[in-house]
C-alpha cells in the first residue's frame, strides 16, 4: 500500500469510530430520556388511579347514605332575611368613543 492509501483508510476507519460513539452516546441519552418518561408516566397513572379510588369510594351508597344520616342529625341554620333589593336601577354606563 502507498503512504496516500494508508492514510486514508485510517481517517476512514477514525472517522466510523467517531461515528459509532456518537452514535453510542446519543442512543444512551435517549434511553435514559425514555425511562424518565416512563416514570413519570407510572407516577402519574397512579394520581389518576388514586382519585379514581377515591371517586368510587364517595360513589359507594352507604358513604352517601351515612353521610346524609349526619346531615339529617344536624339542627338546620335558619338564614336571616334577605334584604328586599332596591327598585331603583341605576342608567346602564356609557362608554366612551
């Protein structure tokens, strides 16, 4: 082989290596942004099992029906009377042009 023709193959054969590990650290970078996703996406399917949970456990009748039981055993609040409101109304604002 000629001093031109080595030379070659060995800028060819560091140019693929370079490529391999960029290519390595790139793949390694997006795997590791692939499982924190994942995560985040478990912790989130979880929030949402939760109130899921939670709904059916206020959906449940006998919650609902011991919590009106609680309502029912309560003496009701008598509201003072609403004031009689002013029969008088004030001309609707103008805006300005």
């Amino acid at each position: 082989m000629t001093l031109t023709r080595t030379i070659a193959v060995l800028v060819t054969a560091l140019a693929v290596a370079l490529t391999v590990v960029a290519l390595r650290a790139e793949v390694t970078h997006l795997q590791f942004r692939t499982s924190e996703l994942d995560r985040e996406a478990d912790a989130l399917l979880n929030q949402v099992r939760e109130r899921e949970l939670e709904l059916a456990r206020l959906r449940n009748p006998l919650q609902i029906r011991a919590g009106l039981g609680d309502a029912r055993e309560q003496p009701a609040v008598q509201n003072a009377p609403a004031k009689p409101r002013n029969p008088q109304r004030l001309p609707p604002r103008r805006r300005n042009p």
